[in-house]
C-alpha cells in the first residue's frame, strides 16, 4: 500500500510546529524569560534557536525524509551495512511511550479545567485558598485523573486511526488555527488590564540589573537549553513527520517556519500572563501554582471570567493535545511498519497500552504518593529522564549520524537538506555542524545532568 503524505505545505507546518508546541511554551517560557533579565533572554534565546534548533531540527526531518520510513526503519534505510544505528530508533520510541506516560495525565489536568470553567465551577469570590484545595483534590482523586487522561489518550489515538490526511492533518489545521486566534485575542485583552504595561515592562524590556545579579553566563546557558528543548527533538516526533513532507521545499526553510511559529506562540503567552499577573498583585514564579490556582483566582476576578478562564484552558489544551497526536502518530506509525499491522489495529493496541502504562503517574500523586525514586514522584522521574537524558542524548545521535562518515555521511544529509526551493544551508557551515554543534549538544546535557 502506497504510504501517506501530507496535503499541503501548511499542514505539514502545522502538525509539525503543533509537535513542537507544547504546555511548557505557554508556561515555561514566559517564566524563564522573566527570570533570566527579560528582553537579554529573549535576544539569546532566539540566536540559538538559529544556530542550534534549527539546525538540530533538519537533521531529524532529514532522516525521516529521505528514509521514508519510521525511525528504526528509517535508520536502517540510511545507515551503512553493519553498523548498529537502528538501536537509537528503538530507544526514541521507549522516550515516545515515557514522555506520554505523564504527558497525557498534564494534559488531562488542561483539559479537566477547561471544564470546569467552562461548567461554571469557579465562581468570583473565591480565595486561592479554595483554587488550592480544587487543584489538591484533583490530585488527590484517581478517577478524576483517569477520567480526563483517558479522554486525552482515547481521543489521541482516535484521531491517528483516521489516517494521516483524514485525520492527524485535518485535525491540526483547524485546532492549531484556533490555538493562533485564541492566543492573539487573549493576548489582546490583556493589554486592556490596568497594571499591563508594567507586565509587559517585566517581560520584555532588558533588565541589566537582574543581568548583574543573576550573571550573563547563567542567562546564556537558560537561553540555550529553551531554545533547544522547546522544538521536541531527540525521540524522532520530528522525524516521522519528516517522513511524510513534500521534497518542493528544502529543509532549512521548513525549519525556520515551524521555529517561527513555535517562538510566537511562547512570546505571545507572556503577552497573555504577565499583564494579568501584575495587574492582579501576583508574582509570576509560582510553577504549577501558576496555571492551577493563581490564574484562575485572576480570571473568576475579571469582567466575563468565566470566558477568559475557558478560552485559556481551552489554548493550554490545544497546546498539550497538538503534541499528544503527533508522538502518537510516531508510535501508531513505528507498530504499523515493524509489525506489519493495520494503521487501526496499531491504534487500538497502543491505546489500550497506553491507558495502562500512564496508571503510575496518575496513581503517584493518590494512591501511590508514597513512591518515591531518588526524592522524585513517579511524575518528575519520567520527565527527568525524558528531558534530562533521552531528548539531548537523542539529539546528539541524530546529528552525528548525519554528519559524521560512520554514519549517513555529511555529503548525504547536505544534498538532503538543501532539496527543494527555498533557504539552503552553505557548505561553509560544515566545520560548524560537525564540530561546534556538537560541543553545544554536550554542554547542555552536562548541565541537564549535573
């Protein structure tokens, strides 16, 4: 049977940069930014995002295009006879089914919230005392959990039986244009609250003070590590992607258009937090207390609270939900080709496995709360291991299989790359993809590790 493509170019950008746009773009990003000098990060931020995320990101779309194939296929296509690279197919699909594990269960919490606002359980009047205890027993109740992993997962796997085109693609156009539009007029009415040129001072404007106090070194290592977590590389989501895109436009190019899209949604999130923050009297480092009790004690507060608190939960679950498909998608797809099995019946297995294996984390904040592993819940090991060890691991192995001569071979992945209409990388840059990159690459994970 012959295999999928995307429709369109824009489609696959979305699907793609829905990938890459996740719950940390809407809450971590603006956070980091405002505690590392504002507009000095920002600036950081977004050259390493060229000279490190982009380039990082046409070498995993690069496997996947000219392979045709997920990723342990899809090495095995490229790799030279008697080398063993195939093996890190294997474990990106083990950093697939960890990194959903706990990500459907934050996503379920989206979109439990989203309910509840848009159910009317928040009323004005309440105390952060009372969105504390909400959000505590929420936690506390493993059916409630359960409830809203499993219409997450369901809903994930439901949408990839439908084919690539019919389901995944159609899907993403209409949910990312939504997120787009929900995100701007959000944003918008923010700067309609009394205190919003203060948060967007706080936010955006360079603060040499903190600069000082905080060291130049440290904001350009955050600013690294943001520019390199926020694209998802590392575990092949963007690879078999990769597999499906169009050979009209070069990689480069495609790059830089989901990298766009990805930095607006998180800059535009601080346009959105920051000045309901300040305007509020409410600090804007306060971690998961952010998103689950001090912003909605803002919104029940405002005129027609209850609609902004639903259309925010609604755009932290586009954002959570974007990325769920397309990691779903990697697995549905590496069962169907590995297994030779029916795109469904890969769809079905994987949802009954995934409504299991994602039991611990929800149980780790209830019943299993006592669990512990090296002073973490079951929730904060599997992202450790995840983001700390299998993403820049992952992203390593990628990049030195396209441009070191044991692997793919620089020639290979050049002629790869620059296929197709549009920006194309020079060879000048070649020293620095197999030497400076690299050394980039193992800096952040010494710093993830120690």
């Amino acid at each position: 049977m012959e295999r999928e493509g995307f429709k369109s170019r824009l489609g696959f950008i979305l699907v793609s940069a829905g990938c890459a746009i996740g719950i940390g773009n809407v809450w971590r990003f603006p956070y980091v930014v405002g505690q590392n000098g504002g507009g000095v990060f920002v600036a950081f931020y977004l050259l390493f995002l060229l000279i490190l995320g982009v380039p990082v990101l046409t070498m995993e779309l690069a496997v996947g295009r000219a392979s045709r194939k997920s990723a342990v296929l899809g090495y095995k296509a490229l790799e030279k006879e008697g080398s063993k690279w195939h093996i890190h197919g294997w474990v990106c699909m083990l950093g697939c089914y960890l990194l959903m594990m706990y990500y459907t269960t934050v996503s379920g919490w989206m979109t439990d919230y989203f309910f509840k606002f848009a159910t009317g359980s928040f009323e004005s009047g309440m105390s952060s005392e009372s969105f504390g205890g909400t959000f505590n027993d929420m936690l506390a109740s493993p059916w409630e959990m359960i409830l809203w992993m499993a219409v997450v997962v369901i809903a994930g796997f439901f949408v990839c039986s439908l084919g690539l085109q019919n389901g995944i693609e159609r899907i993403s156009k209409y949910m990312m244009s939504a997120l787009l539009v929900l995100i701007v007029v959000l944003a918008i009415h923010s700067f309609t609250l009394p205190e919003a040129g203060k948060g967007l001072s706080f936010y955006l404007v360079p603060d040499l003070d903190k600069v000082k106090s905080i060291g130049l070194g440290r904001i350009i290592v955050e600013a690294m590590n943001q520019s390199f977590f926020t694209l998802s590389l590392g575990i092949a989501a963007m690879e078999i992607l990769g597999s499906y895109m169009s050979r009209k436009n070069t990689l480069p190019s495609e790059a830089v258009h989901i990298s766009m899209l990805d930095t607006f949604v998180a800059i535009m999130s601080g346009l959105i937090i920051f000045p309901a923050c300040f305007s509020y009297g409410i600090e804007p480092d306060e971690g998961p207390a952010l998103i689950f009790i001090t912003l909605p004690n803002v919104f029940v507060d405002m005129p027609g609270g209850r609609i902004w608190g639903t259309l925010f939960f609604l755009l932290m679950t586009f954002a959570s939900f974007s990325t769920i498909i397309a990691v779903f998608e990697n697995i549905v797809a590496f069962c169907e080709e590995s297994f030779s099995i029916s795109r469904r019946r890969s769809a079905g297995i994987n949802c009954i496995a995934m409504l299991l294996i994602s039991l611990p984390c929800v149980l780790g904040f209830n019943a299993w709360s006592g669990l512990n592993i090296g002073g973490k819940n079951v929730l904060d090991m599997e992202d450790y291991i995840v983001s700390n060890l299998l993403l820049p691991l992952g992203s390593l192995v990628f990049l030195l299989f396209c441009v070191t001569k044991w692997g793919w071979g620089f020639d290979n992945y050049f002629e790869e790359c620059n296929s197709g209409s549009g920006l194309r990388f020079p060879r000048i840059l070649k020293p620095f993809l197999q030497f400076v990159l690299p050394l980039l690459i193992v800096g952040i994970i010494v710093q993830c590790v120690f």
